[in-house]
C-alpha cells in the first residue's frame, strides 16, 4: 500500500523531479527523466488509470503480466489460447539459422510450418512467463543490517535470498510445472524483487520472414525512423505431452480495423537491458571519457574483421554464422554513438547534475540521512579516478578472453596458463572454462587474433615489453600467422597439453607469461573497484528509495517492466516524421537504392503479391520508454490487444542509457496488421491467421 500511495503522488515529487521546464533549458528537469520502466510489484495503478482515464486495477496488471513473455536476450508474448507466441525475426534468427536443414538456408529463404506438424523445435529456446512479482527487500535488508559488516553480511542477505526463493517455490509450483525463482537487485541493489517464472521449454517454430524483409536496410536503418522492417517471427510453446500448452492468458489480436492510430496509448510490456541512469555525474564521465570510446573502438574494428572475413569465405555456413555475429555486433557497437553524443550533451548532463544535486541536498537536509550518506558521492568520483589510472590496461587486456568476439587461441593459452598457476581452489574451474573454449574457423581467427595483438601494443607503444612479446617486430597480421603457424594451443590435444604445463615453449604460452602479471593486477584492481562501487551503488539506491520511494521507476535490469507512451511523430531534419510507414515504403527503398543494396528484396517480394494492401502500417512509433531487451515487446491498447511489437528505437531515444526524453525519442514497432497482411497475401499461412483472429487453433 506504501508504494500505491506512493506513486499517487507523483505531483508531489520535489521540484528537481517533476517540474516540467522547457528542454532547452541546460539543466533544466522533467517528471520522467529517470523513465517509466514501471516493475509490477511496484505497480502503477493510479498513475495509469488517472492519466488514460481507464481502471488500471490488479487484475489488469495480472492479465498483462500472464500474457507477455520474456525469451532468451529478448521478450515475447502469447497471442492464442494454444500457446501460440509472437515475437521479432532478430530474437530468433540464430536459432533459425541453427535449424536450417541440409540444402537450407531458413535466414533466406523464411519459414512456414504448413501444419502442426511441420512446426520445428528450437534447440535451447525457452520461454518465461511471469506468476508473480514479490518485494522481499525488507527480509533480505533485515538480515544483512542485523549481521556484521563484510562476509557475514553477504552470507546473512544470501541465506535471506534463498529462503524466499523456496518459500515462493513452493507456494506457487504444481506437479509438473517447471517454477523457477529469480531475484533481481533494483535501484543499484538496494532494493530486492522475487520474480516466480513458469518457464516452457518446448518451443517451436512456426513462421519466421526472411532475413531481407525482417531486417530490411541493415545496419543503415538499424536504430532510425522512418523504418520498413517486417521484424516477426510465430513460435509455439508445448508441452511434456508433446501437445501445444493451453495459455488461456493471451492478448487478443488487434489487427485489421482494430489497429492503433495517432494519438492512441500503447504499453509495451517486456524486460528493458541494463540502464544507467540512477548512476552518479562521475560514473558517467568515466563512460564519456574511457569505456564507451574504447567499446567503440573494439566492436568496429571486430565488425570490420567480421565482415572481411564473411566476404573472402566461399563456404555457406561460414558465411551465415558470420552474418548473424555480425548483426548482432553491430546492433550493439551503432548506439555507441548516440550515447556519447548525449554525454557531450551539456543540457542532457546538466538535467543529471541537476538531479544529483537536488538528492545530495535533500540527503544533506536530514541530519540520520547525512551521516549515513553524505560522503557517498564524492568516495564514488574517487572511484572513478582509480578507474581512469587503469585505461592503458583496460584497452591492451580487458577484452582478452571476450566471448563474443575474441581469438580463441588467446582464450585458450590464457585458461591453461590459469590452471598451471592455480590457486588450487579455483583450478577447477579455471578447467571447465578452458574446456568451453571452442575453435573457430580459421580466417575469422586470424583476423581476431591480429587485432588482440595490435591492442597491446597500441596501448602500451611499440617500445614496451609487451608490444614486442605481442608482435616481435612485425605487423599484427604477420604476427598472428607466425603465432599460428606455431603454436599447438588451438585443438583439443594441444591445450591439454598445455594445462599440464607441457608446452613451456609454445608462443602463445609465453606471451602469456610475459603479460599475465599485469593483467592479474588489472583483473585484480578492477574486482576490487567493482565491490566498492556496488555498496555505494546500493546505498545511494537506498537514499533515493527513502526519498521517493517508487515514483522514481528503478534501472532496465533485463527484469519485467511496463511502460506506456502515445503513439507520435515527431520533427526531424528539419521536417516531420509520420507516426506511420506502410508497405509501400518497402517498395520504395527497394527500388531508389536497387535491389542489389541493403534494401534487397527476398524472391516472394520483389513483385509484390496478388492481394496484399500496400497502404496498409507497416511500423510505428510512440514515446514509451523501451531500451535492449524491450525488442519482441508486446504493445497493447488499454483492453489488452496486442498491435505491434518493439524492435528498435529511433537515433534519438539512443540516450535513454542515461535519460528518458521523449521529446523526439521513439520507440520503434511491427504494425500487427503488417504481420497478418504478410501472413495472409505473402506466407499463405492461413491457419495461423485464423489463430490469431480467433485466439484458438
């Protein structure tokens, strides 16, 4: 009740909060600047119903939380009673490449299932659907605050996490059920929120487009508006019987004449990725300065070798796996920009100072609260000032053994030297970590390795210890083919061989000795910075909670969230951008760029078939507040149809990590009428059209 009253309120929030002032204005702060990511444990029931002027009650909440989904890295939602999901092409498409038969290529050519039958499982796919949200902070706060400081605290909060992870089990599992827990950290650890998931394991697919109409544009359209992109895929969830699951929690279809228009209020319902905007001015700075221009510089210079490669390969798998790593690359390193763009904003950072002024002083205003908190900020720049001594270790190391994009062969030398050099407590899992390092292929390594090799001695200057034992002289590409040639640590024989300590005299191994110092003193520093960090983190989310409690929604945490915005267009290079596209903007950009651009069309397409409505949406955009993660949301009316599903945002929303403006800032979504168009006139998937309609199979 504390926290229905709370969000009642909201007028109420100290001026630094609500005051809506002119965007102009440098320094000036809106009501959301610290977003709408609404949790539904801390539920928003006045603030919907009173500002849309409809009963937002807990059943509401209920049945939109039962009918959305969350998927590996993205989010979903049922749209029949048969267990039938919905969710966009780019969440599923290294799945759909993966279940590509011989002779397929499913990112090419799409996929229908004609019948129940033909409907193909998805190997590691699942789904998790939302029982319950439960605020257990103040049991998991008791027990740390009662415990002395340091072990004995985290040990004290833990035992307090897993018995309300049990008690929740238990309350809410049923005989063959798979009910798991999760408890997620919000406002910077400071609060905590049990989510009990029903999780489905047997997915399979059902529709997915093509890849040239899902991802019409590519990386040029990726993250603007206006956009053409039929980013849709329809999977299904089954059950130990092998039968599709009953999900009588679905949203209705509001396709055909129950579309959304201008003006209209959506909520997307999803799990947005981790934001920052309850972080401190120095933080962000750190941001600005060091981490963003390094991760700027490694994902391009990746995307680069990634895209050389998939070029010279003649070999289709190769080909394919390579572009869908480097989509997914590219969708993280094309924001980069945009943030740091906002950083340098002097308007966007003076509203964060602006708002971190009005929480010091209200802190410094309560005497218990000063001498709780009072120092926290200040120990937090210093923080950062530590952070900045390490960058040359951070751009030669910190991404060493990075999964995603890395050399293998460095991954592997570096877990076999971990386990020559102990301690013995964690040679175990210095083992099972070097044997998850998998090779990749060849040209792709090389190209990895060359840019792991430039890194070091770019950061330390060609001078330096390091550089030598790095390129001995030689570019980095002639350095990684003679490290190559050489070495033994890149097949399953050699890198055991190496964890025993048998090849002393392996290059890679002996960079290895020569660098693995102080890159244990960086990784060592940095643990140690990370620590520190998280308490002030969570005891500054503990002030603001006191303050205002949750008027102010918490961080993306790839937890479950609710958002609402109106659909709008907006000014943009000195015109104005529609709240609409439409299929015929499809085949405009196909024919102005030609078809052999990134505007490219799959055969079905190119000639646009007998029945389908070129006027009819296509994407759309409104101000609610999604972020990563939010893709595959669904958005639904005040009645809880679905008619759209987030997959992007427009170049402007690019400094939601930081802020929420919707002055310009838009979320990008798939028209359900555009999907049921396609469905209908292109896929000929008839059944699954009756499906959506009806709710049933």
């Amino acid at each position: 009740m504390r926290t229905l009253r709370a969000l009642a309120l909201l007028a109420l929030v100290p001026a630094a909060l609500a005051a809506q002032r002119p965007a102009q204005d440098a320094g000036a702060t809106g009501r959301f600047d610290l977003g709408k990511m609404w949790t539904f444990e801390y539920a928003p029931s006045e603030y919907f119903s009173k500002t849309y002027g409809f009963a937002a009650d807990s059943a509401w909440f209920a049945r939109a939380r039962l009918a959305a989904l969350r998927i590996p890295g993205c989010s979903a939602a049922f749209v029949s009673q048969d267990g039938l999901i919905i969710t966009n092409h780019h969440c599923v498409r290294g799945t759909v490449n993966a279940i590509s038969r011989k002779g397929e290529n499913l990112l090419d050519s799409g996929f229908v299932a004609a019948t129940p039958a033909d409907e193909r499982r998805m190997p590691n796919m699942i789904a998790d659907q939302l029982l319950a949200a439960v605020d257990i902070s103040d049991d998991v706060n008791k027990a740390g605050d009662a415990a002395a400081e340091g072990a004995a605290r985290e040990e004290a909060r833990r035992a307090a996490t897993a018995a309300a992870q049990a008690r929740l089990k238990a309350k809410f599992a049923t005989p063959g059920d798979s009910v798991w827990v999760q408890v997620v950290g919000l406002y910077n650890g400071a609060r905590a929120s049990a989510y009990v998931f029903k999780r489905y394991t047997d997915i399979r697919l059902v529709v997915a487009a093509e890849l040239g109409v899902a991802n019409l544009g590519g990386d040029w359209d990726n993250f603007t508006f206006p956009r053409y992109a039929l980013d849709f895929a329809v999977m299904r969830a089954y059950g130990a019987d092998g039968k599709p699951v009953a999900s009588p929690a679905h949203f209705a279809w509001g396709g055909g004449a129950d579309g959304v228009k201008a003006g209209d209020v959506v909520f997307v319902i999803g799990n947005p990725g981790a934001t920052r905007r309850l972080t401190t001015i120095s933080q962000l700075e750190y941001q600005r300065d060091v981490a963003l221009p390094f991760t700027d510089h490694y994902l391009s210079s990746h995307i680069a070798a990634l895209k050389a490669f998939r070029d010279a390969s003649t070999d289709a798998v190769e080909r394919a796996n390579a572009m869908v790593s480097m989509l997914g690359l590219s969708n993280s390193w094309k924001p980069i920009g945009g943030r740091l763009e906002g950083l340098r904003d002097a308007n966007i950072v003076g509203r964060r100072a602006s708002i971190e002024r009005d929480l010091v002083s209200a802190i410094q205003a309560k005497p218990e609260m000063k001498a709780r908190y009072g120092k926290l900020f200040d120990r937090m720049g210093e923080l950062q000032r530590q952070r900045v001594k390490s960058r040359t270790a951070l751009q030669a190391f910190s991404m060493l053994i990075g999964p995603a994009a890395s050399s293998t062969t460095l991954q592997a030398a570096y877990w076999a030297w971990r386990v020559q050099h102990g301690p013995a407590d964690s040679v175990a899992g210095f083992r099972q970590r070097l044997a998850r390092v998998r090779p990749q292929a060849a040209g792709l390594e090389r190209r990895y390795l060359a840019l792991s090799l430039g890194d070091i001695a770019a950061a330390y200057g060609e001078g330096h210890e390091y550089a030598r034992a790095a390129l001995g002289g030689r570019t980095p590409a002639d350095a990684a083919d003679a490290l190559l040639k050489a070495t033994a640590v890149n097949d399953t024989a050699g890198v055991r061989r190496a964890a025993a300590g048998e090849l002393a005299a392996d290059p890679a191994m002996q960079l290895m000795n020569v660098i693995m110092p102080t890159v244990l003193a960086f990784e060592a520093e940095q643990a140690r910075i990370n620590a520190e960090e998280a308490t002030l983190s969570a005891q500054i989310g503990r002030a603001r909670f006191e303050l205002y409690g949750a008027t102010i929604p918490p961080d993306g945490s790839s937890s479950p969230r609710i958002a609402d915005g109106v659909v709008q267009g907006y000014e943009y290079n000195g015109t104005f951008a529609a709240p609409f596209t439409t299929f015929y903007g499809v085949y405009d950009r196909n024919r102005s760029h030609g078809q052999a651009s990134d505007w490219e069309l799959p055969g079905r397409w190119r000639i646009p078939p007998m029945g389908l409505d070129l006027g009819t949406p296509l994407n759309f955009v409104s101000t609610a507040d999604s972020y990563g993660g939010n893709s595959g949301s669904p958005a639904v009316t005040k009645d809880l149809r679905i008619v759209g599903l987030n997959f992007d945002r427009n170049i402007n929303a690019l400094v939601r990590d930081y802020i929420y403006l919707p002055e310009r800032g838009r979320n990008v979504m798939v028209d359900v009428r555009a999907i049921q168009e396609a469905l209908s006139y292109v896929y000929r998937a008839h059944r699954v059209v009756r499906e959506l309609t009806t709710g049933r199979m």
